[in-house]
C-alpha cells in the first residue's frame, strides 16, 4: 500500500530532465507540491496526462503549487519528452525506482513500471490527496480540486 493521506513525504533526490540534482528538501515544507507518478514517456496516456499537467500548469502556479512527475524513464528520454511537448514542469528520472519504494508504489507489468498515482502534498510536507487511477485525465482535475 502506498503512502497516505497524513503521512510526511520522505526526502529524496533525484536528477531531473537537464541533468540536474534535484533535492525535495527545495520544495517540501516550503510550498504544496503535487508528485504524479507514471509509467513512461511518449505513451499515449502519459503524453495526455503530462499535456494536461501543462495546459494547467498556471492554475497550479497561481495556487502556490510545484508539479513534479516521476518515472523509471532515463533523464535524456524526460529531455526530449520536455522539449517535445513544452513541459514547463519538474520531470525526475527513477531508473532504480528509489523514490517508488519510498512512496510504496505497486509495480505494474513484472515491476518495470510505475503505476499512474498522484500526491498532494501540502505546505507542511505531508500527503493531503492521493489519486489513483487509469484514466490521465482525472488527475489533473483531482489535484486541482485538492489545492483550492
């Protein structure tokens, strides 16, 4: 079972899509953050999921929010999958699923990849949401919801 609503979000780092360490510590207790994992780049749902992450990234920014997606993709996959799409967004790149098993995310497909599930976290650094399901679209919408 996943981390839950009340639970602290462990820190972590990670490199992000330019290569850069990115440190949760940067945002967590600092600002709400909303962490959507998902299983890979440039696949259909992903791709709608990430767009619509974008097409509402001002909704979040006005809110105070940082988004910030999570998956097993390698950081140059994340690169081209941000410049392709405009991301103006956060993408961290779990080869070894580290912050996975810190989220105690199920693996899906013997394990090779993430499942769709998204935080909100809140200002204080603790889970206020969590979203699971298939269908990209309801976790934009959900998140939204939550932060308001």
């Amino acid at each position: 079972m996943s981390l839950k609503v009340g639970d602290l979000v462990p820190s972590f780092e990670l490199l992000d899509q330019y290569d850069n360490r990115f440190k949760s510590e940067t945002v967590l207790g600092k600002k709400p953050v909303v962490i959507y994992f998902y299983p890979r780049d440039e696949t259909p749902g992903c791709t709608a999921e990430a767009c619509s992450f974008r097409d509402h990234y001002e909704e979040f920014v006005e809110l105070g929010a940082e988004v910030i997606g999570v998956s097993s993709d390698g950081v140059k996959s994340h690169q081209k999958f941000a410049k392709k799409y405009r991301l103006p967004f956060i993408l961290l790149s779990d080869k070894k699923q580290q912050v996975q098993r810190l989220f105690k995310l199920p693996k899906i497909l013997f394990g090779l990849y993430t499942k769709r599930i998204t935080f909100v976290v809140n200002k204080e650094g603790k889970i206020s949401y969590v979203h699971n399901s298939l269908r990209p679209d309801s976790h934009i919408k959900k998140a939204l919801q939550k932060l308001q």
